[in-house]
C-alpha cells in the first residue's frame, strides 16, 4: 500500500528493503553453515561431502520449497491455506491407487496435477462465492481431504511400483538431482508470474486492497479462485515429488506442510495480511529451514531442540519485519 | 464472444475428460489377507457355543499397523458362527473415543475389546465398562489400573529394541567390527512406545559396549522416513548398523538408502510387514532382519475375548479361566525364517 502511495525516492528504498531482508536470510544461512564447520570441522574438510550435502539441503527442501511458492502467491493475495499439506496426502494417494498406477507413469503425474487443481478450485469457489473466510476453509478441505484419502487407500501406504515416478528422485542433470531442477524451475515461474505479468500484479493489488482491486476493474473473485488453484498446482506438483522419494503415498503423508510452508514465506517477508511478499525471500525461508535440519542432524541434537529454534526463528523473522515497517511508516510520517 | 465460448467448450471438456479419468483412478483393491486362526478340528474351544457380542474399537489412525489390527479383528470374528462383532470408529481423539465406548456400552456387549488412544486416557472408561458388568480386553496400551481390565494383551516395546539390539550386536560381534557407527530411526519421539523401544536397544547394544551414534526419529510415514533416513546418511558418511523402528516408515528410509546409493551397513526393520519380510527373503537390499510387533494380536484378542465371553479357559493351560496378562514375544525374523512368518506380515 505505502508502495502506491510513496513517491519514487521512497519507492526505490522500498526495493532496497526487500533486498535487505534477502541478505537477512543469506546471513543466518552463512551463520548456520558457520555453525556446521565449528561443529563438524571433519566432515566440513572433505569437499565431496560438502558437495553433497548442498545439494542433500536443497533436495530436502524441493517438495518443501514448491509448496511454499504456491502458498506465497495465496498469501500475498491476502489468503491463507492450510490444506496444503492434505491436498499433497490426497493428490499422492490418488495417484498410486493400483488403478491409477495401471495408467503408467504420465497418468499418475496427470492425475496428481488434476486433483491438485481441483482441491485448489474447490477450495477457492468456497472462499470467493461461498464466503467462507479462508482460515475455515482451507481448514475443513485439511480435515476432510485427509479423510478422502484415508478413505481412497484403505489406511493403507500406497507402494509406488512405478520405476519412471520413482527414479525421479534418483536421476540428475549436470550432476544436480531433478528435483532440485523442478525447484528451480517452479522457483523461476513463481517469480516470473509475479514480478513480469499483470496476474502478478493483480495478486498485490487484491491482497493490498480487494476493494480498490474491484474498483480498478480487477475480477477479485475470479483472481482468488485462481490463486488457489496456482496452490493445488503446487501441491500436486509436491505430491509427486515426495511420492517419488519415498516410493509410496499414504493419507499421512506430508504431515504439518502447510505450517513449514505459511512459517518460510513468512520468514522471507510475505506480509501474512497480503500484499506484499517475494518469491526469493520465500525460497530462502525454505533453505534455511532445511539447513537447520541439516545442521541438527550432523550434530545428533534432539529435533525437539530443532522445532524450538525453528519457532524462535519465525518470531524473530516476524518481529524484524514489524520492526522494520513500524520504522518506516514513521520514517514517512515525518 | 465466439472465442471465448470456444474457450468455455475446450476448458469444459478437459474438466469433464479428466474428471471421467479420476473417477476410472479411484478403485482400489488392497487384497487384504488378515492374519487368522483357523481352528482345526479336535480342540473343544473350537466348536460352536453360548453366542458372544464382542464390541470392538480401535482409533482410526491412518497406518498400516492400526488398519491391520482393525482387518485382523474383523477377520477373526468372522472365523466364528457364535461371535457377533460390533465395531466402532473411536474417532480422532481419546475424548472421542470415551463417548464411543459409552455408546458400546449402552448396547450391553458380552466383551468389549478396545485399542485405547492412550492406555492412561482410557483407565477411566475401561472402569466404567467393567463396573457395568462387561469384561474389558485391552489391546496394547495397557491401562494403569488392574481393574479396569479383565485382560490385557500386548506387544513387547523394550523387548522389540532388545531383540533388535542384540542381532546388531551379535552380527558386529561376528564381523569383528570393534567400535561401530550404529544409526536409528525411531517413530514419533513423544509416544512412551518409541521410548521404550529405544531404551530396551540401547541395553541390548551396552551389554556389546556399542552406542547410538545419531538418532533422527521419523513419524511412522514413509515420506517422514525418507527424511530422516536422508539427513542420517548425511550426518554418518560411514555406517555400519542401523535400526529403524517401523517398517511402514522402512518404506522411505530403504528408498533414501537407494537414493543416496549407500549400502556399507545393514539394517533392522521393526514390526514385520509384508513388504519388509518379502525384502528380507529376497535379500537384495541392506534390509536383513526386521524384529515383530505383530497386529495378529488383534486376532488373538478376539478369540479370547470369545473364551472370556463363554467362561472357558484356554485348552493348552490348567487354569479355567483365560489369564489376565498376556505379553507377545518380539520375534526376529531374518533370511532363514522369514518364510515361516511370510503369512504372519500384515
């Protein structure tokens, strides 16, 4: 808001402030791996190690880190999804039914994408026209897709016996795993819609002010129907991606994603009232959440010091970023 | 206007298409093979007696050893003319599960078999079903009060760790390995179960003078399992054993071990499912033993839920009574045995 309404100079320190806070989230993960060094200094000297557990991080992050653009586009629209991770469970399962499978490999990525979008849809024709808050839901697609898929696969995990979805996760390009290539390329898409294309603008604008949005000739409705339709998409993209890692789907599946994914776009300086919030930033929120884990684990400290320090880290990000707004509004305000 | 009625027909019709497709998709058969007892003829307990209404309720988790106990219960009521089984979805809390066994119990079964959430939770409806006159049979999650049971049968936790603590001790021992790097991957951390199984490993490996090296608790998902499995391998460039509490998790830690290609170290599973006891007999991955915790307990509590519910006792023992305590061995099941307990997997 403050954007539209500052002049250019202000304008221009605005962009330095996003660019601050990506350089925020670059130095905690330099502090982290500084961390690692100290701490393992004897895995830290073997550079075929050191390859290899970037790329481990980024590929821990790959299911993650799609989600989370997924979601950083609902929540600069002024959303909210907590189904994310359910719509993942139902889009995995459905996929690897033994009749699904039978389709081969092209039907089970098809049918994870369609069922993706479909939850999505649903999920945003019950917020645009039914009225729902999105926090309700988002919250009743949560609970009862995860029902479905119980439901669908008998409680049962699903086996993956498809050799294409599950060398997925084994196969590489120029010696970096093809998740970590569909990161990039969902990363570079996420940014691309948002930043170069008038549906990225009108992303900002509803979540900024769905009223002005209207006024000014935007679709509102449409335009969030749409939004969490781009989720689903992402969800089922993510579905697939960790169907192939771990050979098989269950209604369990990705458990607690939507909060990892609303806690790194966040992180990254997605303004959890909509519009405003980066791609980039969210990509890093992801990075340095899986780093952490990283870190935890090469040091064999308890994951439930882990999740304390991850929730330290959300409040700190969170309070920088009031800090910094509250600074600037007085800054205008002068 | 005609272009955008084009565009209306082509979206319409991909949704329906793909609709048609989804809805082809959905049919599942997960060919379940319960584990039963078929009683042969000559035992006396076998044949036909007073009828007995068995009311059953177990959480609706969603994990494949749950299912099964639910299946195999089912199943083996089934197995009798004279058993009736009444069963009930105890929801998605233990509080829920305290309203549903007050309904069970308003229905007047002869035996109440119940897997409670959490064994403390549920003492108090355990009491309330016994002092109604209905004997109560829990299943695994044993209520801290003795009267709040008429029996309990259960898995050995501490036991499940011990077995699987002394196999890797005695093949290190054996291999002449003098101070290895030992990983686990329990389940979720919080459950007093994941504890006890990581406290009975953790003896079984001191009695060798071998200790955990890192610990990366999953959550009995295999997508969880793939996790932690991933950042374990990272953290231990070189292994040599590595126990992993759960074979439904085992799914995605034997998929991360084949990503990140490592095969130096051998592995435990934990429950001995179907897929695990097929991996071992085949023997072509690091998976070479897997130590029970069976769901056929399940069945078991049926049947002498059934005896409890006739007065009779249990043929092979003097007593005439079904005893009040019954603990399951934790068995381990390698490549030798494995087509043994090939029917037993769930």
């Amino acid at each position: 808001m403050i954007a539209e309404t500052a002049p250019a100079s202000q304008k221009k320190w605005r962009l330095d402030d996003n660019a601050v806070r990506n350089l925020g989230l670059v130095g905690v993960l330099v502090v982290l791996v500084i961390i690692g060094i100290v701490t393992k200094p004897e895995l830290y000297s073997d550079p075929t190690w050191v390859r290899n557990n970037v790329l481990t991080i980024l590929q821990q992050a790959s299911a993650i880190g799609v989600v989370t653009v997924g979601m950083t586009f609902v929540i600069i629209g002024g959303g909210i999804d907590l189904s994310v991770g359910a719509i993942i469970a139902l889009a995995g399962v459905w996929a690897t039914t033994l009749a699904t499978q039978s389709h081969g490999a092209i039907g089970m990525i098809f049918t994870a994408l369609v069922v993706g979008i479909a939850v999505g849809l649903v999920n945003g024709v019950l917020i645009s026209y039914g009225r729902l808050v999105p926090f309700i839901a988002t919250l009743a697609m949560l609970v009862s897709a995860r029902g479905l898929a119980a439901q669908i696969s008998g409680k049962q995990t699903q086996v993956s016996a498809n050799d294409t979805i599950n060398s997925i996760a084994t196969t590489k390009l120029l010696g970096v795993p093809l998740l970590v290539w569909i990161l990039a390329v969902v990363v570079a898409a996420g940014w691309v819609l948002l930043n170069r294309t008038t549906f990225g603008r009108r992303t900002v604008a509803v979540g900024g002010n769905p009223e002005a949005a209207r006024l000014a000739g935007i679709n509102v409705k449409r335009h969030t129907v749409l939004l969490y339709a781009l989720s689903g998409l992402c969800c089922g993209i993510a579905a697939i991606m960790l169907t192939s890692q771990a050979t098989s789907a269950q209604a369990a599946m990705a458990n607690l994603y939507e909060l990892d994914a609303i806690a790194a776009a966040i992180i990254g300086g997605t303004l959890l009232s909509g519009g405003r919030g980066t791609i980039i930033g969210a990509l890093f929120g992801v990075l340095v959440f899986s780093t952490i884990t990283n870190l935890f684990a090469i040091n064999n400290l308890s994951t439930e010091v882990q999740n304390m320090v991850k929730g330290g880290i959300i409040v700190a990000a969170v309070l920088i970023q009031q800090f910094r707004y509250r600074s600037l509004t007085q800054l205008l305000k002068r | 206007m005609s272009a955008l009625s084009r565009r209306r027909v082509l979206f319409g019709g991909a949704a329906v298409g793909a609709g048609a497709l989804l809805t082809a998709c959905t049919s599942n058969d997960p060919g379940t093979d319960a584990q039963v007892k078929t009683n042969a003829s000559g035992d006396a307990n076998a044949a036909a007696g007073q009828k007995v209404v068995i009311g059953f309720t177990a959480p609706a988790a969603d994990h494949g050893w749950i299912a099964a106990i639910t299946n195999n219960a089912k199943a083996q009521a089934a197995q009798y003319s004279d058993v009736e089984l009444k069963s009930v979805e105890a929801g998605a809390d233990a509080a829920a599960q305290r309203a549903a066994i007050s309904t069970l119990i308003a229905q007047k079964p002869t035996v109440i078999v119940m897997l409670p959430w959490d064994g403390k939770e549920l003492n108090s409806a355990g009491l309330e079903a016994m002092k109604a006159g209905i004997p109560v049979v829990n299943l695994d999650r044993a209520f801290p009060s003795a009267a709040a049971y008429r029996l309990q049968i259960k898995g050995d936790n501490y036991g499940m760790g011990l077995a699987a603590g002394q196999y890797i001790g005695e093949q290190l021992k054996a291999k002449g390995v003098s101070n290895p790097i030992i990983g686990e991957i329990p389940g979720i951390d919080s459950l007093e179960l994941t504890q006890e199984r990581t406290q009975g490993f953790n003896a079984a490996l001191a009695v060798y003078g071998f200790k955990v090296a890192n610990r990366r608790p999953a959550e009995f998902t295999a997508d969880s399992g793939q996790a932690a499995a991933t950042a374990l391998l990272q953290a231990l460039p070189k292994m040599d054993a590595l126990w992993n509490h759960d074979d439904d998790q085992g799914i995605g830690v034997l998929a991360a071990i084949k990503q990140a290609n490592r095969s130096e170290f051998f592995m435990v599973g934990g429950a001995g499912s179907k897929s695990a006891i097929d991996a071992i007999s085949k023997d072509d991955s690091v998976l070479k033993a897997t130590v029970t915790y069976s769901p056929s307990m399940a069945s078991s509590a049926i049947s002498l839920a059934r005896l409890i519910g006739q007065g009779k006792g249990m043929s092979d023992l003097v007593e005439l009574q079904v005893p009040k305590e019954i603990t399951l061995a934790s068995e381990t099941i390698t490549k030798d045995n494995a087509a043994k307990y090939a029917k037993l997997g769930f």
